[in-house]
C-alpha cells in the first residue's frame, strides 16, 4: 500500500475573540492557508485534487460547505473540488485522516487537509440555537437520551469529571496553565513558529485594519503568573476548573498537504513526515473528555509501539485535566507534551485545532531533531482522534 506523506504545514497565528483576525471572513481566512501551502510547495494548484477541510460551526458564514467556498476564495482553480468535516473538535485531524487514506488508496495523489473556525463570527454552540424541552439540545434525541440519562451539554461538566476521577487537584491544574503560557511565550521568542505561521493582515471585527500583519498568537498572556490563574473565579462552586485553565475562544486557520508517493514525485520536493498510524476511537460521552486515553493506548497497540517510543506529544489543551489525566493513564513523560504550549495559552479555534496541532508538531519535531510524534484530541460525544507521524 502507498504511503502518505506530509509536504507542508501551515496556520495561522490564532486570533482572540474580537481580536486582530475578527474581520475576516472564514472562508477567506482558510484561503490564506490554501495559498500558503501551493506556494510553500511549488504546485501547480490544478495538481491538487481535493481539499477536505474541518469546521465545527457549519452555519452563518461556515455554512455551505466553507471547504468548496475556501478554494473559490483562494487561487486554487475551480477545478479543485472540496468538502467540510465535522468530527467536532478533531475535524481537522479527520481530514488529515481522510486525506492520508486518499493517498494511500492511490485514488488521489496530492490532497490538502485543513481546517478553519471564525470563533468572533460563527460563536461556539450556534448551530445548537434550537433548545428541545429537555434543555440539553437539539441535538439530544430521546433515544439517545434514554441511553444516557446523564449526558450534558457542558464540557466543563466532564472536565471536572476527569479532575475529580483522576485526583488533579485545583492546584495542578492551575501549574499547568502557566505552564502552557511559558512553553508558548518561550517558543515564540525564540521564533520556533515563524516557519510555521502564514501572515496575513490584521483585520478587525468593525472593519478596520491596523495595517500591520497578524504574526503571533494573540491569546498567550506574557503577564501570566501562578497567582493570578489561580484568582481566576471557579465555573462550578464545588469544581477545580475555570476559564484560566480551559482553552481560550479563538479564530484561526491552518492545513496540511498530503501526497503519496507519485505526488512526491510530481512536486520534486522532500517530504517532511511521513503518517505512520492513524485511528478514532468512540468512548463514553458523558465524561466526554476521557476518549484520548484508550484511544491512544489502542493506538499505540495497533503500531507495535510504546509511548517510550514517542519523542513528542500533541494533546489538545481543551482542558488541563485532559493532558494532565492523559499523561498520568499512559505513563507518558511530560516533558514531551505540548513542548511549545497549547491551547490553553494560544487558543482552540475548534475546527483548525486538528491540523494546527500537527503543523506544529511536524515543526517541532524537524527543530528538536526528533522522530516520532503523537498527536491526539477530545471531541465532542466521546470520541478521540490517534495520529502518529515519522520525521523524514
């Protein structure tokens, strides 16, 4: 079976709430990414044949399949078709998916996976506007319902739930905050993302454009001490978790292009990694959060690997319990995980996180010399995406 390989890995910077990418439209936003990996790659863009993108809030302005609107915004020619994924918050790392098994199939050569969410714009939780009688949803059915009797619609009900079940106490999960806005200020100055993030012009939610380019993560808090993550008022009185030491609200873009070996021939470039595994995984969704754990320790199973094996991990910062129950349930070494930040201080623009974890990942792993690398995410439902990458 033909291998899939990545050539290039974008994003943008991530943008706060009302922030300095406000004023762009997603599908605009997503075409920036769309034209920064033909460029980084050289392609003839009528080489490109499919573009699978990830979006959680398929509605307003991400509505109409915003993948299709992406590559007519971009200079892709209309003659590359596409197509919008929703796995919730690992959309975009089921695109990857989708793609690397395109390309292993050998029906497709060269395909882009990415992802995009407007957080400002299209706000989390729009398409769930039509509240049944039960107060859960719409999206609640009553058989679904009647399966689980205990099913929420808070995620922050099933972070609690891991902290409680795992023993992280308050104080953990604050440490780890600041430690999210360490890492990320750290790798910032040190200009670990500049290879990674595409510029495009700050743009603002009124209409207005500072005249500047958008370059670096807006949501990272260089001010950030212990004392004033642990001030931050708890969600639930009785809880651990509050919004310092959940992922913050974010616009962004990012994407991956995906080849196999007679795209890698196509292009003439050398590729960066190569997909070694991949899989998904269902798991209980009322705690909801727990899934990336049996789904990596199936993973890594299926690979013939241990986690000793992994150089470095990308879990997704939805909240601190996750990497940090995550890391306790795998036995995993927490100097590998989130090496340059997370979530948590740079944002989860929901549908972009899944490739943007990876565009980061691939970079990190070519600076620190590294091989194998990990990436994983709490969805919503109980679901987990497993990617595991070889630096080539």
């Amino acid at each position: 079976m033909p291998e899939a390989y990545i050539v290039a890995a974008a994003r943008t910077a991530g943008g706060r709430r009302n922030g300095r990418l406000s004023g762009w439209h997603p599908a605009d936003l997503a075409a920036q990414v769309l034209n920064a990996l033909v460029e980084r790659t050289d392609v003839d863009p009528a080489q490109v044949e499919d573009v699978i993108m990830g979006c959680v809030g398929q509605v307003g302005e991400q509505a109409s399949n915003i993948a299709r609107n992406a590559v007519l915004a971009s200079r892709l020619p209309e003659s590359v078709p596409a197509t919008s994924v929703d796995r919730q918050c690992g959309s975009s790392q089921q695109a990857l998916h989708f793609a690397a098994q395109a390309v292993m199939s050998g029906s497709m050569d060269i395909v882009i996976a990415a992802g995009v969410e407007s957080m400002t714009r299209v706000p989390m939780g729009t398409p769930n506007i039509l509240p049944m009688k039960n107060g859960l949803g719409f999206y609640v059915s009553p058989l679904m319902q009647k399966r689980y009797p205990d099913i929420q619609f808070s995620q922050f009900t099933g972070a609690e739930m891991i902290a409680k079940n795992y023993g992280i106490e308050k104080s953990e999960l604050d440490a780890y905050a600041l430690r999210s806005h360490r890492n990320a200020i750290a790798a910032t100055k040190a200009g670990l993302f500049d290879t990674e993030i595409v510029p495009v012009a700050a743009r603002l939610n009124d209409g207005t454009e500072p005249g500047d380019m958008h370059t670096t993560d807006e949501g990272i808090r260089y001010d950030a001490t212990l004392e004033s993550i642990a001030g931050v008022k708890l969600i639930a009185e009785d809880g651990r978790c509050t919004a310092a030491t959940a992922s913050q609200i974010c616009d962004g873009a990012s994407g991956v292009m995906v080849v196999n070996e007679r795209g890698l021939k196509a292009l003439g470039v050398k590729p960066l990694a190569r997909i070694h595994h991949m899989s998904v995984m269902g798991h209980d969704p009322v705690i909801m959060l727990e899934a990336p754990l049996p789904a990596t320790q199936r993973a890594l199973k299926k690979a013939g690997m241990k986690i000793e094996d992994i150089d470095l991990y990308e879990v997704n910062e939805a909240f601190a319990p996750v990497p940090l129950a995550w890391l306790q349930a795998l036995g995993a070494d927490p100097e590998r995980l989130n090496v340059n930040g997370g979530a948590i201080a740079m944002g989860h623009p929901l549908g972009a996180s899944g490739t943007k974890l990876m565009t980061t990942l691939v970079h990190a792993l070519a600076q620190r010399g590294k091989r194998y690398g990990l990436q994983t995410m709490c969805e919503g439902g109980g679901m987990a995406n497993v990617t595991i990458i070889e630096r080539l």
